[in-house]
C-alpha cells in the first residue's frame, strides 16, 4: 500500500467535523447552497428532463431524493439524476486544480446522508473531504493546460488530451465511506475500488466536439453511483485495488496525466484547504468567459448601450478561447449555448435575465439574439503567450466594443466570483443565485427554508430536515 492510499483512507476515516476551521464549514454549507440551486435551475433543460426520466424509470428502493422532484429512487439512481442536474448549464462552482467537481462529488454524499439520516454536521464533513480527496489527487496529476517556457518573455500552452473528472470518484468515496463509517483499512479498499470505477477520461473531446453533445465533460451522474458501489462492497468485504496509485499503470496514468508527484497530494493535508478556493458563477457558461463578461456588464450600464448602439464585440480571455466549442455559432442545445462566445455575450447584450433564462429554448431560438452573433468575435488575450500569471487563479479578461461611433475598451485580472480580494461572492448574492434558480421549482416560503436549513447546516440533527426543503410536495411539470 502507498504511503498516498493509506494517508488519503487515514484522513477520510479519521477526520472530525471538529477539525474544520470555521471558514471551511462555512464554504461547505454555500457550496451546497449553490450546487442544489444550479440543480433545481437545470430542471427546466432538456437533459435535466431526461435525466429525471432515466432515474425514475430506474427506480429502486425509496432511499434518496431527486434535487427539485417529489418521491424517492435508490440512492444510485438518485445519484445519477442529481449529478446530472448540478452540471447540466455548467452554472455550478468550480476549484483550481481539478474543475467542476462538485457535480461529481456532492450527489453521492448527500444521497447517502439522506440514506442513513445522518446529521447536518456529519453531511458538512463528507462534502469537504469528498472535495479535498478529489482535489488533493488533482494536485498530483498534470494540469489540464501545461505551459511551457520558449525564451524570456514567450511561452506556450498544450492540451493534456485525455483530462476528465475521472479521478474525483475516489474523492466521492472518501465521503461515502465516511458517513457509512468505514474504518481506515475498509476506507482503503473502498478507495482503491472506487478509482477502478471511473469513466474515461473525456474532458478534452469536449474541446473539439462541435456540435456538441450532453455529455460534456462526461457523466458526473453515472460515475458518481460507481463510489457508492465501491463503498458497499468495501463494507461487505470486497478487496479493493491497494496499490492504486502505484507504478507506470497507476491510477494517475489510467485518468488521462502524463505525470505523477505523490509528494503534492498529502503535503499539508488538515493544515492547508484546497476546497477553499471554490469559484463560483454569475453566469451560466464557460467559465473563461466570465472576467469578459465582467466587463461587458460594467461597460453596458456606463455607457447605456443598447444592441442595436453596438456594432462590434472583441473578447478576449485565457486559452481555453481558442477552442471549437468556444468559438461555435451554431446554437442546437444548451450545450452548444453554455460554451459559445458569441452567444453568451449576444444574450447579454439584449438583457436577457442572467440565470436558467439564458438556455431557455425561446432565448436559443431567437432571431434577434441569432443574428447578433455576428458581431462578436473571440480569442486568447496576448499576455497568456508571453509569461506566466503572478496568480494561479487569474482568469484575465479583455474587452472592446464598437459602438455608437467610438471603442471603449477594458480589462481585469480575475473574474466575479474567485475568492481574491475585490472579486469574491458575497452570502446575499450566492442566496440570490439560489431563489433565482429555484423560483421555477419552489414556492417562496420553501425557497426561504431552504436557504435557512442550508445555512444553518450544522445544526440539523436529521438531513431529512433540508431534504424536505428543497423537494415539492407533490409532482412538477419539468417542461
């Protein structure tokens, strides 16, 4: 067994809700807060429909809820389900290093909660060890951009193709096992079972897939059933895999890196936090997009532009830009809307309610909208080729507009949203997010509860309390 494995199982069995700084507890309650809101927006969208429908069909023992729909299914199923929702307009949080992990890890962690009725606190600590597990893996691994220096003020990028969210499922289990209060060698097999139990690594094929397809980065929901599976069989007596990450055929190698550096995975493990730099979206798209998008708004109500003022729109933003999913104009599905420059930035321009609104088969569908694509053009800000960024998270934007027979331009340095001084997203605006989000799904008065039981988690002795919060009470129309 590696000192990796058996230092990852030692802090997921052993780690107490005590353990965690204020701070910590704090981010786990808005991640939550934010991931069932984004879930309780994507049941309006096509794929949320569907999804719904699968783990329904599916059924199984009445265990666990589906975010947003009255009744129960297995806890795998729901699971499935729930993954699902989170991701579907890539509207949820995302941490450097790793992405979105969240869809990948919270579905499993509160379907189990649920499961069992564990407590507030118990769910508190499962969310954040699913995440630092995940993350913590991630931090050893190549990064999905790798930079490579070409002389004193040049450099360039390549792809790590074969990146995915493979390796969050052993985060995921660190968090089941733990609520099912697996011991540290139990964790062991459960955690190696769970890296076995991933999906290839596809992240990358969503760069080139135009048009694009649901799904994405992969399949947070399905993948996240395959922790659960891993749990129960490590509970049963199952071995599970304990040299997971060792040698050429490792764990690291099988997701899609190119290298391994163990020492980064445990260095500072209960000392330093990586699920505390959780970024979190104002807008429902691509990520890159956002600093420029910062912009765009700031400039809008300064100068009163309307559409029809604009002539020209030039975005510019990290690496990510370059790709065919970014630079896509053909509109088919919410897919193809939550990653195309153009799209995002013509929706903006004709004020479209920023949230659920913006995928809205009327909004993808509009003329207006359509043919304002034309004006916008998309591509990487020049200080990405020429040095590296003084701030891992740094997310720099550009923008100049056309408009009214003058340019206005401007730029920044990290986007709405990160946790840097300035940009950060407040409580009131994370709640905002939420009721927005839900007011599709929810009445007011469980909207209110809802925010209350979430952020006052720590205090539920039932998880049952904040699951009836955030279910209706009889069945919706999804359509």
């Amino acid at each position: 067994m590696t000192d990796v494995l058996k230092g990852l199982s030692h802090f997921a069995a052993e780690a107490g809700f005590d353990d965690l700084p204020d701070a910590i507890v704090h981010e786990a309650k808005r991640v939550l807060l934010d991931s069932i809101g984004c879930a309780l927006a994507s049941i309006s969208s096509e794929k949320g429909r569907i999804c719904i429908a699968l783990s329904q069909r599916l059924g199984g023992p009445q265990e666990a809820s589906i975010i947003g729909v009255a009744g129960k299914v297995s806890a795998s199923n729901a699971v499935m389900a729930n993954g699902e929702l989170i991701n579907a307009m890539d509207y949820d949080a995302l941490v450097i290093p790793g992405g979105h992990v969240s869809p990948y890890v919270v579905p499993p962690v509160m379907a189990i909660a649920e499961q069992r009725n564990s407590t507030g606190k118990d769910l508190i600590l499962a969310t954040v060890l699913s995440h630092e597990v995940a993350m913590r893996i991630t931090r050893g691994m190549s990064p999905m951009i790798q930079v490579i220096a070409e002389g004193p003020d040049a450099q360039r990028y390549e792809w790590t193709t074969p990146y995915g969210g493979s390796r969050f499922n052993v985060g995921a289990a660190a968090g089941v096992g733990r609520l099912m209060g697996l011991e540290t060698q139990r964790m062991v097999h459960a955690l190696g079972l769970s890296g076995h139990y991933t999906q290839v690594p596809t992240h990358g094929k969503l760069s080139y897939s135009v048009p694009t397809s649901m799904v994405k980065y992969g399949t947070p929901g399905w993948q996240g059933t395959g922790a659960i599976i891993a749990c129960y069989l490590a509970e049963m007596g199952y071995l599970g895999d304990e040299t997971l990450f060792d040698g050429a055929s490792g764990l690291w190698r099988f997701t899609g890196s190119d290298t391994w550096m163990p020492e980064k995975v445990l260095a500072g493990i209960r000392d330093e936090w990586l699920f505390s730099e959780q970024q979190y979206k104002p807008y429902p798209c691509c990520r890159v997009l956002h600093s420029s998008l910062d912009l765009f708004y700031r400039m809008i109500d300064r100068h009163a532009l309307e559409p029809e003022d604009i002539d020209r729109i030039q975005v510019f933003g990290p690496q990510y830009c370059e790709k065919p999913h970014l630079q896509n104009r053909t509109i088919r599905s919410a897919i193809d809307a939550q990653f195309s420059a153009a799209y995002n930035f013509a929706v903006a321009a004709h004020g479209i309610p920023i949230g659920p609104e913006w995928q809205d088969e009327a909004t993808m569908r509009d003329e207006k909208i359509l043919r304002f694509m034309d004006k916008v053009t998309c591509a990487v800000h020049p200080e990405y080729t020429r040095r590296p960024l003084k701030d891992r998270l740094m997310s720099l934007g550009r923008i100049e507009v056309s408009a009214n027979g003058q340019t206005y331009t401007d730029e920044t340095t990290f986007a709405y949203g990160t946790p840097r001084p300035g940009f950060e997203i407040d409580d009131a605006a994370l709640i905002a997010k939420f009721a927005h989000n839900a007011q599709r799904v929810l009445t007011p008065t469980q909207i209110d509860a809802a925010v209350d039981a979430l952020m006052n988690l720590e205090t539920l002795r039932e998880v049952s309390g904040l699951m009836k919060t955030i279910v209706p009470a009889g069945p919706i129309d999804a359509a």
